[in-house]
C-alpha cells in the first residue's frame, strides 16, 4: 500500500545504547518520565527523559536491574499507578519489582534512579515467561508461555499475588496477553494461530469466550484500540495485521469478527502498538472518526505507522491507510518490540527495540 499522506516522517530522536545481548522489549512508565527495557542479557535498563515545549525531548540512563533471572527477560510490564514493574523471563519465572525510596528530577518525577528491589517471584509456569501485562485497575496480572498456559493472578497489598486461574486453551505456545483497556477482558495470542479471549466468571473461574481465527500462521502480537476497546488487533507470522471488531457480549461468549487486513509487511510482524495519535496530525475526513495510530514492526526491520478511521454513519465501517513507514529501523536487524508513548502530549512518541541490543525513540513529524 502506498503512504497516503507523505507529509508526515519518523524522526529519529534518540538511539539508547547498553545492552549486551538482543533488546526484546521496551515498556513506558504510565506516570512518570521513565522508559524500561529488557534483553538477552538478563538485564533491565531504566532512562529518564525530560520534554517541554521549549526543549527538544532527551533521555538519560539511570540504572541498570541485574534482575538475577537465570534466561533472557523477554517482557516487561509496568502496574497503572507506575510504581511496579513485571519481568517475565525464559526461567519460567515472573519478578515483580519496586523502589523502597524514589528519587526525583528537580520537577518531582521519578527518574527510576536508585536500587530496585524484587517484591514477589511468581513461580508456576512449566517453561519460557513470553509476556507479561497488568489489567487496567491494576488489580490482575496475566502471564502466558511456551508452557501453552495463561495464568492470571489477583494483586493484592504489600506484593502479594494469588492465581486466580490456569487457562489452557491453546494447543501450542503462547506469545502474547494483551488487557482490554476498561473491561476485564484479556486476549491471549498463540503459536497454535489463534487469539483468545476470557473473561471471568463471578460463580465459577475464569474461561475462554471466544476464539478468533482466520490468520495463518503465528499470532505474535494484540493491541486494543485504546479509547473505548471496540477493536482488537493482530500481528502475525504471516505478515498480516487484522483488525476485529467487538460485535456484542453475552453471559457465556464474546462475538468478533474480522473487519480489515492490513498488509504492508513483507515478513512477520512481531509487535504492534495502538495510540489515540496526535490530534492535530490526525486525517479530518468528512463522515469519519479517528481511531488513532497504529504502529507495527517485525522480521523486515520496518516500521509502519497506520491510521485507521471508523465511519460515522450506521455500517460503521473502518478504514486504513499508512501515513508514513521507514525501512531499516535498525538497519539489517530485526525489530522486536515497538510501543507508543501513553502520556498526554507525547501521543506521537515512540520507542522500537532490536536484535542490534539498542532501543530507539522516534517521533512523527511534519515533513
């Protein structure tokens, strides 16, 4: 598909060097200027950054968690209030992690300086920790893994977690959990093709309600439209972005159904990310809402950034056209992760994380 509006670019902001070993994930505090990323290296690295109108956005590191996992962190996670972080790790094993005292820039932000300490280890999964997402009250964590599990766990005070579910849905290793961002819906993506999705039930446990299908290959990645969490979508080996609609709910199933295919990656994409976008950058097409930025990734070291727009009238069609990609993000490496920034007035800032071990920040701007 050709970029339909060649005005905007992705402009490179800063290029965050440290890791050892491949970066695989990166995660932005909800509510302070911080930015975390995980690696091969068994390692987490934190960074400050500081924005104002005035000055140009920078980043500083601020220290490095050892994390003492015995494998890669492959995932990283922070609570809604910002004062948590989860780890999941190819040990098989969750850390979740907290500062006893916080230091602060002279605006009385957390910089993420200083010793972090690990709270809790939860333990329970057979093998390899992929992914690793806290519900939109904080109260529940979701976990998946190779073990072809999902599991999620209540939060409760002084870093206390109780399984509250072991969901084995899938026939095959699970890549990905993904929050519905104002219901207790958790999606889950597999190796076995499909995306699930569970809610609970107040008399009994947690259970599947749905079962998406239709992509060919891998599932790798979710993400919810962010506003109101009509839209759902997917990233997949087969190089295919789809996007499902939420078409009603019942007491025992969730109904969805495939209403677009993004196509613009040559290869897997391995991660997608879904931002309300910069309102001011946005399409303002007549009969049309803006749904907000999608940005993807994967094997072909590219990054696309979508709008996609629902029509107002009754069919409440949605629309998608690119409004700028750069090839070769992090020249001849894979990208593995990229995440939008979710703090007002960044809406159109973003971070990407390689195989190259770097974590990059990009900005969409004005050509």
């Amino acid at each position: 598909m050709d970029v339909d509006q060649p005005d905007l670019k992705l402009e490179l902001v800063a290029e965050l060097e440290g890791h050892d070993d491949r970066a695989w994930h990166i995660a932005w505090n909800p509510t302070r200027p911080i930015l975390a990323s995980c690696s091969a290296d068994k390692t987490v690295r934190m960074y400050s950054y500081r924005s104002s109108a005035s000055d140009p956005l920078t980043f500083s590191h601020t220290t490095t968690i050892p994390t003492g996992h015995t494998k890669t962190v492959r995932a990283v996670a922070w609570s809604p209030s910002g004062k948590t972080l989860a780890t999941a790790s190819f040990d098989s094993n969750i850390g979740i992690w907290a500062q006893e005292e916080e230091e602060e820039d002279d605006n009385g932000n957390g910089t993420g300086a200083g010793e972090w300490e690990c709270m809790s280890l939860l333990e329970g999964h057979e093998t390899e920790c992929k992914s690793v997402a806290y519900s939109n009250s904080g109260t529940l964590l979701a976990s998946c893994s190779r073990d072809k599990t999902v599991w999620i766990w209540e939060v409760h005070p002084d870093s206390d977690f109780e399984c509250m579910g072991v969901l084995m849905e899938h026939s095959q290793d699970v890549k990905c959990v993904a929050w519905h961002p104002t219901e207790e819906i958790l999606a889950s993506a597999s190796y076995d093709d499909t995306i699930k999705l569970y809610v609970d039930d107040p008399s009994d446990d947690w259970y599947c309600a749905a079962t998406l299908t239709g992509h060919n290959a891998t599932v790798w990645t979710l993400a919810w439209e962010p506003a109101k969490g009509r839209y759902l979508a997917s990233g997949a080996d087969d190089g295919l972005i789809r996007i499902w609609r939420l078409s009603g709910k019942s007491s025992t199933e969730i109904k969805a159904e495939c209403i677009a295919e993004l196509k613009g990656h040559e290869n897997p994409v391995y991660s997608i990310s879904w931002s309300k976008g910069k309102k001011e950058l946005l399409g303002n097409a007549d009969g049309q809402e803006s749904l907000g930025w999608l940005t993807s990734t994967g094997a072909d070291g590219s990054i696309i950034v979508w709008e996609i727009t629902e029509h107002t009238e009754a069919d409440k069609k949605v629309d998608h056209r690119i409004v700028t990609r750069l090839d070769s993000a992090h020249g001849v490496h894979d990208v593995n992760s990229v995440v939008w920034c979710p703090r007002d007035g960044l809406e159109d800032v973003l971070a990407t994380a390689s195989d190259d071990g770097h974590v990059k920040i990009w900005r969409v701007v004005k050509s």
